[in-house]
C-alpha cells in the first residue's frame, strides 16, 4: 500500500462503519416499534376477542379515550393538569429537600468519624423502617394536604441521597486530600475542592433512583389521603372499579417520570463534562 | 536561609498498629539531616518505610518517637514550605491543567488574577503551553507528571518530597522529566528529598544517598555523590565515576537485602 491511497482507505472504512451503525440504530427503533405494536395490539384483540376481562386489564382504546375525556373535560376530581402539578409539586419539593439534607448528612458524617460512628447505629435503624408505613404518620400528623406528602417524599429521597454521599465521601482519592492539604488548603477548601467533586458522581447517580422514590412518595401519600394529587385520582378510579382510569393515571405517571429522568440526565452530562467519555449509552 | 538544616529527623519512631492489633515498627532511630539547597537520595528495599519517613517530614504524619523539623523548627502540620510530588497521580481530575497548577496559590489566598497569570507562566515552564484548558485524562502520564511539577513548584517550596514520582514512567520520558526536575530545582534552590527505588536515578540526581535497612529502617549509610553539575543524564551513565559510585551502593544495597533475607529465613 502506497502514502497516497492510506488515507483514502482508512476513511472509506470508517464511513462504512458510520453507516453500518446508522443502519443498526434504525433496525432497533423498527424492532422497538414492532414490540409496542405487538404488545398493545394484542392486548386491544385479546380484549375484543373476549380472551381477556376489559373489566380488570382494561382496553388500549379505552385507556386513550380516558386520557382525552380527562384533558378535554377534567377528571372526576377535578382539571387533569391541576392533579399531575400537584404531584410534581409535592414529589419535586420532598425530592429537593431530601436531597439537600441527604448530600449535607452525608458529607457531614462522611467528614467526621466521631459524628458518623455515633449516629450510624441511628441511621441503620430509621432505614430499616419501612417507610411506606410512616405515610401514615405524617398523614395524622400533618393532615390531608401537601405537608404530609413532602414529609413522606423527604423520606424516601434521604436514605437514598445519604448513603451514596456517606459512601462518594469515604471513597474519595486519600492522595488528592494529602495533595490538595499540601498545596495549602484548609477542611473547608479540601471538602469544596476534593470531597464534594468526588463525590458528586456517587451522589448524581443517587438522583436518578431517588426522583423515582419521591413520585412513589408522593403518590402513596395522596393514595393513604388527599384532598387532590394523581394518587388520589387513582385511589378515586379503584373505587369505582375504573381500570382504564388506573392505567391512564400510570401512563401520565410515567410521561412525568421520564421527563423528570432526562432532566436529570442532562444535568449529570453538564457536571461531569471532565470525565472520560462514559460508554455512550446508546440512548 | 540561617537555618543549619532544612530537613532533621532525629531519633525518629514511626508505628501502626495494624488490622490484627500488633504493633509495626516502620521507623526506628532513624536519623536524618538535609542541608539547604541539597538534593538527598533515599533509597531502600520495597516496604522499608521510605514513604512514610516522607510522610513524617510533610507534617501529614506524626511521629510515636524523636523529632522531626524543619529550618530547626518542630513540624506541628503541614508546612507551608514543603511542596510534595506523589508517586500515584495526584492531581484533581475534574480540573483541566490551568485549574490544577492555580489550585496551591488559589487555596493560599492568591487573587485569581495573579494567581492565573502564574500558573500559565509556570505550564510554560515545564512545556505544556497549548494544553490549558485539556483534563488529565486527556494528557499522557510524562504530561500529568509535569502538571504535577508546576504544581508543586508554582508554591515556591523550600523543601521539596518526592516519592517515587517517576516511576511509572518509560525509560525515554523518565530521562526528559529527571532533566526537566534538575533545571527546575537548580533555579529553584530548594532541598530536595527524592524517594527512589532506582538506584542510578538517585545517583544522577542527588548530592547525598542515604541507604535505607529493611523494616525497621534506619539509615544505613549515606554516600556523597561528587559527581560535578551541571549533569547530563543522558551521557552521565556511560561515565566511569558514575560507574564506580553505583557499583559500590548497589553492593551497599545487595548486603541489606541479603542480610534482610538471612534473618527472615533464619
Ligand atoms: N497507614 C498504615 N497502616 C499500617 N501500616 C502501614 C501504613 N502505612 C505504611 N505501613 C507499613 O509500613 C511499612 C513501610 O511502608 P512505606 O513507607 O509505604 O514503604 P516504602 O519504603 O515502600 O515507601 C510497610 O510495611 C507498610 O505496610
Ligand atoms: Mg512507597
């Protein structure tokens, strides 16, 4: 092989490999459509061929209507968006709360072997409560409204949050806070220079579980008791054996999930721009 | 620079107790003294506790025993005078270059400004002009090692540990930052105390070799290297003097490592 044709070769190669993945990245999305279309499809025929009670699983169809009835005229317990904002709400401030208390307690301790070997027994206890079940309490303790929800979204996100900061602070590099002390920084400049940038990629990827805990939170909490929220609308739907209603609550559910998720992402892409490329998930 | 010494380790004990709950003994009677503007050479067998004795000195560490000081004064913590370049990467990696050599200055209360404008006259210096605004991970290993160097040397130390810093280098680069290290110290004219396992890398660099034994250490003997400077690295090795000195620590060595040898298999 000659200088001259190298070039030409390498480069042909490389725009057969771009195009090849280009062909398996449509071969995917077809595959993934086809998986959707068959699986509702056939979930709509079951129903109609009488295979399946609408009854329990409810119907494709039916569902779709569902949503539109409730965009174009409300839901039995009022507008559609008012119950999805008060969700977000209640699960976006027991997410922020608990995430701010969980990266602070976490760091604190993680900081301070006194602190963290006398309150970890502590800590260890309150985790092993379930904390579905304290919903209850802070449904008697502070009423139908918000507050209860928050209390028990702070909940879930805490221990979460907590944890993998207790865990990114012990992890970090001893040689970076040997290095940083050395190079003249003092506590409060080791933990803002070496601690919490190590340990903010332990404490991203507890985010991501943990804006899944607050909905989950929030949702029980309006489930145990409320006045509005999505989980009171599919408390409402159970009680009138409406399982289309059921399951048009999951899917508004889950559009806020995922967008909540991407959100997330996006800001994790921000933070850790210094990384190595991380093997780009494919999505 | 009054001082006598810039670095005496006087009757020093280092010991941790480990895992199991017996008491190890890293350092024992070790005594040590760095002049001014030398540059001492440790050496010693692998674990002897030549890591630590840089610990001791960085005022990261305390001694159990005897006294540790610098320019004749006790280390009570960490120094400002005492730079340290680390045997594993130790800059931060969510900083790109500029950001890593302006850390020490920034953290000593240096305007950002000023501290700036030092750090890329101090990039400049050890070759990494154009490379800025790249994160470690980008740069080879020879690089990160002269990240390390600004780093160490934008804080103007008087006394400079290092640990092993080249050793996870190849042959060629290892060379280059060895020339690079000894222009850097000549103008800085700091006191230098550089851990090696290479016993021709401490010979080429330094003024003084001290030997260390095994565990316990103390040091065993020291060899003054009068090899004339300015040295040449490259050529040096092929020099009879440098021959004969490093045949005769290298022997130093061998009857430690043996004598360890004899007493554990005894
Ligand atoms: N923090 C520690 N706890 C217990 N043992 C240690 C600690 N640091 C070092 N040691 C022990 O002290 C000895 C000397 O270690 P070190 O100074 O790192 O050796 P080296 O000469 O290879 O640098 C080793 O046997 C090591 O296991
Ligand atoms: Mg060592």
């Amino acid at each position: 092989m000659t200088d001259a044709t190298a070039p030409l070769a390498t480069e042909g190669r490389i725009e057969s490999l771009a195009e090849r993945q280009r062909r398996r990245w449509r071969m995917i999305i077809a595959l993934r459509l086809i998986v959707f279309v068959l699986f509702v499809g056939g979930w709509e025929l079951g129903v109609r061929a009488g295979w399946l009670d609408s009854f329990f699983f409810g119907q494709p169809s039916a569902i779709v209507d569902k949503l539109i009835d409730w965009i174009r005229n409300g839901t039995s317990i009022g507008p559609l968006w008012k119950q999805v904002w008060v969700t977000i709400y209640e699960a976006g401030a027991g997410f922020v709360i608990g995430s701010v208390l969980g990266v602070l307690c976490g760091i604190t301790l993680g900081r301070n072997q006194l602190l963290s070997d006398v309150f970890s027994i502590y800590i260890k206890i309150a985790n092993s409560i379930p904390r579905i079940v304290m919903g209850s309490i802070f449904i008697v303790a502070l009423g139908l409204g918000s507050p209860s929800k928050i209390a028990l979204a702070v909940v879930m996100v805490f221990f979460v949050v907590f944890g993998n900061a207790f865990q990114g602070v012990r992890e970090a590099d001893k040689n970076l806070i040997a290095n940083a002390r050395i190079l003249g920084a003092s506590d409060w400049q080791v933990t803002r220079a070496v601690i919490l940038p190590s340990a903010l990629s332990w404490i991203l990827a507890s985010l991501h579980v943990s804006f899944g805990f607050a909905l989950i939170g929030a949702i029980v909490g309006e489930f145990l008791g409320a006045r509005e929220g999505m989980g009171l609308l599919i408390a409402s739907a159970q009680g009138s054996f409406d399982s289309n209603g059921v399951f048009a609550a999951m899917i508004v559910i889950a559009v806020v999930a995922l967008c909540a998720e991407w959100i997330l992402t996006t800001i994790e892409k921000r933070l850790l721009t210094w990384r190595p490329e991380v093997s780009a998930a494919g999505e | 620079m009054s001082a006598a010494t810039a670095v005496a380790l006087k009757n020093v004990a280092r010991r941790f107790v480990t895992p199991g709950g017996d008491v190890l003994s890293a350092l024992e009677n070790f005594d040590l003294t760095v002049a001014p503007g030398e540059f001492c050479a440790i050496v010693g067998p692998t674990g002897c506790g030549k890591s630590t004795t840089l610990g001791l000195v960085s005022g990261l560490a305390q001694p159990q025993g005897g006294t540790v000081t610098l320019f004749d004064a006790p280390v009570t913590g960490v120094d400002r005078r005492v730079g340290f370049v680390f045997q594993q990467d130790a800059v931060f990696p969510w900083r790109d270059v500029l950001g890593n050599v302006m850390a020490g200055p920034l953290f000593r209360g240096v305007p950002r400004a000023k501290a700036e404008a030092e750090a890329r006259d101090w990039i400049a210096r050890v070759g990494l002009t154009g490379f800025e605004q790249h994160h470690p991970h980008q740069l080879s290993g020879g690089m990160r090692k002269r990240v390390a160097l600004a780093q160490t040397f934008i804080n103007k130390p008087e006394v400079l540990l290092m640990d092993e810093p080249f050793s996870a280098l190849d042959v060629q680069t290892r060379e280059l930052m060895q020339e690079e290290l000894l222009s850097l110290w000549t103008q800085s004219g700091a006191a230098v105390l550089f851990v090696t396992h290479d016993l021709d890398e401490a010979i080429l660099l330094a003024d003084r070799v001290a030997v260390l034994t095994t565990r316990p250490a103390r040091v065993k003997s020291v060899h003054t290297i009068d090899l004339p400077r300015p040295r040449n690295i490259a050529t040096l090795r092929y020099d009879e003097r440098f021959v004969a000195i490093a045949r005769r620590l290298s022997d130093d060595l061998r009857d430690e490592v043996l004598r360890a040898r004899r007493e554990a298999t005894a």
